[in-house]
C-alpha cells in the first residue's frame, strides 16, 4: 500500500510542477528567497542547489530575520525531511529526527566542527542563539560517506556570522508573549585583507510550565522558563595571496527550569515527585578554534582547523544536585566534557568537470559525571575520506568513501569496558539533465553509528548501526523556481534500542526501515515568495512491529510572503499528522499551526519586525505530557547598516 501511495503522489506531483513553471515564467523578482544559492555540505565542495545530487535545503541570514524564529528547532521546522521532540519551550531538551531516523542517527556541524554528545549519543548543542547564524544547510539521507560516525539521518550544518562590508554595528531586541526579552548587539566588518564579526547578547524566555500537571499531578504547575547568555566571535585575516589565517571563539551559559514528574521506586530508591520540586538544569559551553587555508597551487586548496571545546552540564533539584536510583550516587547530576579536534581537507580541480575532495578527521572527547560511571565516555575517532565529482556532458557523478575507527571505553565500578568499531561508508550518486530544467539524480549510500559507554555499559556486545540507503529523485529549475520530489528508502540493521519490561536495558534490537516520498520547491511568482514542503514516509520498527516513536507519517509546510509598498507581509503554516509517543505508549494527536509575520522598512538602517505565531492558540504535543507555547505575539526591532 505504501509503494502504491507513493507512485500515486509522485505522478500527481509531476503535472503540478509543469502548472507552477508556466504560473512562474511570467512572474516578477520578490525579494528575501534565494533559489539557487551555493551549498557546500552535500560534497563538502561549493556546488549551486540546482547541480546538487543529494536533498539539500538552505535556510540564509535574510529569511532567518524575516522568519523570528524562536531557536534552532523552530526554524528548521517545515523544512522537508525534519521532525523534532521538545520536553516543553524553548531551551528545553529537543531531540532532532531527520530523514525518520532516531535522534541520535544525525551530525550538527558548527563551522565544520562537530557538536558534543553525551554517552548515549543524544546532540548536546542544540539551542545555539540564531542571532549568531549566517545560515543554515540541512542535508537530508545518509552521508556517512562524507562525515562519518552517525550521519545516517543527515547532516544539519550551522555558519556563523562572517565579517564583511564596512565596519559597523548591528543589534536587536525582542519583546513579547510569556516574558520573552532578547537583546543582541555585534560589531562586524572588513578592514582590507581582514574581516571580523563580534557579537554577545542575552535571550529570556519566562514560559510556562514545561509538563502538564492535570496528564501529570506529580509536576509543578509554576512557569518553567529559558535563559541563554552568549559572547562569540570571529577572525579572519588574509597573510598573502594563497595564506589566510583565522581564529574563533564562543561562549554560552545557559540555563531551563524543566519538570520531571518522576513516580517513586522503592526498589531503586527513587522518592519521586512532588508538585511543589522546583528542577532546573544548567548548562555550560564554550570552544575556540584556529584555522589556516593554504592555497597550494591555482587548483587545490588546503585547510587545518584545530578546535577545543567543553561543555558543563548541571541537573539541580530544589536547589541541589538530584540524588536518585543509585543510592547516594548521582543521575545526571553533574556532567562535564571535552572535545579536542583535527580536521585536514583538501579540495583539488584536476579539471573544470573533474573536482577531487580528500582529508583527516581527528577528535579525542571525554565527558565524566560525578558519581555515575554509565555517563563517563572516553572515545577517539579517526575518519580517512576522499571524493570526487565529474560532469560529462548531461551526466553528473558522484563518487565518496570513508574509512572510521573508534576507541570508545569508560571504567564501571571498577570494571573496564572498551569498544574499537570501525566501518568503512561509501556513497554513489548520478544526475541527468533531461533539458534546461528538468533532471534525474540518484544516490545509493552506506553508513554507520558506533554505539555510546552508557550503551556499552547496557550491554558490552553491543554492536554498531548499520545503514543503507537509496534515493531517485527528479528537479525543477529555472531563474524562479527550484523544486525537487524524492522518493527514499532507508534500512538499518543492529538498531541500538531499549527492550522491554523488565530489565528494559539497550540492546541491537534488529531491524528498522522507512520509506517515502518528499518534495520541496522555492518560487518566486509575481512578487511572492514561497517555500513549501511535503513528506509522506513509513518509520517503522520491523523487529517490534510498531511505528517509530514521535515520527509522524505525513507532515509539510508552506511559507507565503510578498511585499506590499513598505512592507512585507507573510504567514507560514505547519501540519503534522498523528504520531506514536514510543516512551508511554500514547499516541500524540496530529496538529496545525499557522504564523503570520511582517516587517518595515524605517530607513536604511531600522527595520521593525512583528509575529504572530500559533495563530489559532492550537494545544498539541511534542512529547506526551509536556506542554507546548501556545498563542503569542513578539515584536523586534532591527539595526543592521547597508
């Protein structure tokens, strides 16, 4: 039934597009959409959109103001292929699904630099403010091939603000529903051959209470608010013609009042909540990198980047560190970590259609918790890749492999535990250009995840993930439009998860799969932009026969905006079917939301800017028993020179 569902769609969806292309050939250039911009994560080469074999989207400086989007989640949100988990607001715990796949299965890159994670894989960077954003890529399918160690689901790839232009200042600040005040200010420029970006600022969110005492009468009804303080900054400084040298750095303290609502377990000590727990969890975050690009001859290029980053993690409750399960041990009570790492890449052009990419990824963490060895992980990892892409003629090739291996180990109570996985991933690719706009492209993609200490520590035969993947898909491109539609089909094998009662330890559970079809498009028509997205797919636990958790079988976006004299107005709708909770065996109703934006133009230098979001005040769920915002209105206003 799916695979019938599937080609159904697909023809329906290729008459549309033909429709939109004539709808659009007419149309005039409306302004905040780029259709074709460069990409760089899906060959780890500069490549425009419209050449790219993979499914790529692209989210810039300009359409993240325009959409005053909340966090990293919020913005994402409706991007083709992306789901997400959140236990309450902003700030709070968010668990990323990309491509169907768990949320430990995807990479985050910050400047190429990989985000911390804990021992059980879970992505610990993942509120990074957006006011330090200059844009995102999301690649979606497995790129193992390119980025190793748990890139199955995809890559989400975040670059900071660049300097460039004159010097000058820029700022916002943002107030509105549930004690929402953002401030930021930066300094960002070019002074010949160098280019700088400062920027420090401050984002409070008062909210509401993260769970929902009447699913839950054990929580705290107060308000469970967010706090997030920031200081980064960048430089980059040109030393001859082929040297360029640059340094950057970040620091970011934050904190969330959160609810537990834990029940007491006598057996294991827990006393469990009470409506009156105040809980809150800490955290803090810094790193700082140096880099050097060396252009070694007019066709390669060379780069070393060096990066060290730490990440504190603190769990109170009622105003100490949370004692729990382990007698007077503690549950997450205190984390701390460390991530040293080495990337080398090389991107050379043996010919204008021949393009080679090779290099070294190196990265040594340690993250120790005191008092809960489960939690402690000592892992290094080595990745060897190499790539290339050719074009002959109307025929696009894409050819990368990648060899890993890992050193993972941590002590248990006086026992020693050690995992050396290693796998090598490969990925094939093709594209077809049938005519000026019309192409053919298909990837064929092999990938791996290494298990985590806390899952060794579950059970020391663990093994790693295995995943394969296919995608054909088919593309639009003219001077207003790029529109793509894919179907995919993704398979692991040793999917690392929980079992059931009683021990509910992780183990390879056996055999997960999904499949569907996704589309996207970017238009501009007769002064409107427009993005939209729509993905049908079938997560599915073949080992357990059951839907995976928190993944909805269809769910899409559209994003309409146009200007009108002064002003550009906008409105952006999310739906989301049905989904299973997986955790609580409860089932998380299927959901709409609607946002209305809009902003003006004061001058060259002021904009003033206005949302509306969840327009309908809709209550819904990302994870069961935990609220969600509802209706609220933000206002900001924008300084940003010309």
């Amino acid at each position: 039934m799916m695979k019938k569902s599937i080609r159904f769609r697909a023809r329906a969806f290729a008459p549309a597009l033909s429709v939109l292309s004539l709808a659009v050939a007419s149309s005039v250039q409306a302004q905040g959409l780029e259709i074709n911009p460069v990409v760089v994560s899906a060959t780890r080469m500069e490549q425009p959109l419209s050449q790219v074999l993979s499914s790529v989207s692209v989210i810039t400086r300009q359409e993240i103001e325009k959409s005053q989007a909340a966090s990293l989640a919020d913005l994402i949100q409706g991007e083709a292929g992306i789901e997400f988990g959140r236990t309450g607001g902003p700030g709070s715990t968010t668990s990323f699904f990309l491509r169907g796949q768990n949320s430990t299965n995807l990479v985050i890159l910050i400047d190429g630099v990989r985000s911390q994670v804990d021992p059980y894989g879970n992505l610990q960077v993942t509120d990074i403010p957006l006011q330090q954003v200059e844009r995102v890529e999301v690649l979606r399918g497995n790129a193992s091939a390119l980025y190793g160690n748990a890139a199955v689901g995809g890559v989400i790839n975040i670059l900071t603000r660049q300097g460039k232009g004159q010097p000058a200042a820029y700022g916002s600040a943002t107030y509105g529903s549930r004690g929402t005040a953002n401030l930021a200010v930066g300094y960002s420029g070019a002074i010949e051959e160098l280019k700088f970006d400062m920027n420090a600022g401050r984002n409070h969110y008062k909210g509401t209470s993260s769970m929902d005492s009447q699913i839950n009468p054990r929580v705290n009804p107060d308000t469970d608010g967010y706090t997030n303080e920031y200081l980064s900054g960048k430089l980059e400084k040109k030393i001859e013609s082929s040297l360029t040298l640059g340094a950057r750095f970040t620091t970011s303290a934050a904190q969330v009042n959160t609810d537990s609502g834990e029940a007491a377990d006598p057996s294991n000590g827990v006393i469990g909540d009470v409506a009156t727990d105040v809980q809150k969890f800490k955290k803090k975050t810094d790193s700082v990198g140096i880099y050097a690009k060396k252009l070694v001859s007019d066709d390669w290029l060379s780069t070393l980047d060096v990066s060290q980053s730490t990440l504190k993690y603190e769990d109170f409750k009622n105003g100490i560190r949370y004692f729990s399960g382990y007698g007077e041990s503690w549950q997450n009570g205190l984390i701390e970590g460390n991530q040293n790492a080495v990337h080398w890449f090389n991107a050379y052009q043996m010919t204008s259609n021949f393009k080679t990419v090779f290099g070294v990824d190196y990265e040594s963490e340690k993250l120790s918790a005191v008092g809960n060895d489960p939690y402690s992980l000592k892992r290094e990892s080595r990745g060897y890749f190499g790539g290339a892409t050719a074009n002959v003629d109307k025929l696009s090739l894409q050819a990368n492999i990648r060899k890993d291996t890992l050193d993972v180990s941590h002590n248990q109570y006086g026992s020693d535990s050690n995992s050396r996985p290693s796998a090598t991933s490969g990925l094939l690719g093709a594209g077809y250009q049938l005519n000026q706009s019309w192409r053919l492209t298909s990837t064929m993609s092999t990938g791996f995840r290494a298990p985590g200490t806390a899952e060794i520590a579950s059970a020391a035969t663990i093994k790693p993930e295995s995943h394969t993947s296919k995608e054909a898909g088919l593309s639009y491109t003219s001077d207003r439009t790029f529109a793509r539609i894919v179907y995919f089909q993704t398979q692991t094998k040793d999917a690392i998860s929980y079992g059931g009662a009683p021990s509910y330890a992780l183990s390879n559970i056996g055999k997960v799969q999904n499949e569907g079809i996704e589309a996207s498009a970017r238009v501009i028509w007769g002064g409107h932009s427009l993005k939209a997205s729509y993905v049908h797919q079938d997560p599915w636990n073949v080992s357990d026969d059951k839907p995976m958790a928190r993944r909805a079988r269809e769910y899409g976006s559209l994003d309409f905006s146009r200007t009108i004299q002064m002003y550009d107005l906008g409105a952006k709708v999310y739906a989301s079917g049905s989904r299973a909770d997986g955790a609580t065996e409860n089932t998380l109703r299927g959901y709409t939301l609607w946002t209305l934006y809009a902003s003006k133009k004061i001058d060259n230098e002021w904009t003033a800017r206005v949302k509306l979001e969840n327009l309908f005040d809709r209550q819904y769920q990302l994870a069961y028993g935990f609220n969600t915002p509802g209706r609220g209105i933000y206002a900001t206003l924008q300084y940003q020179p010309k």
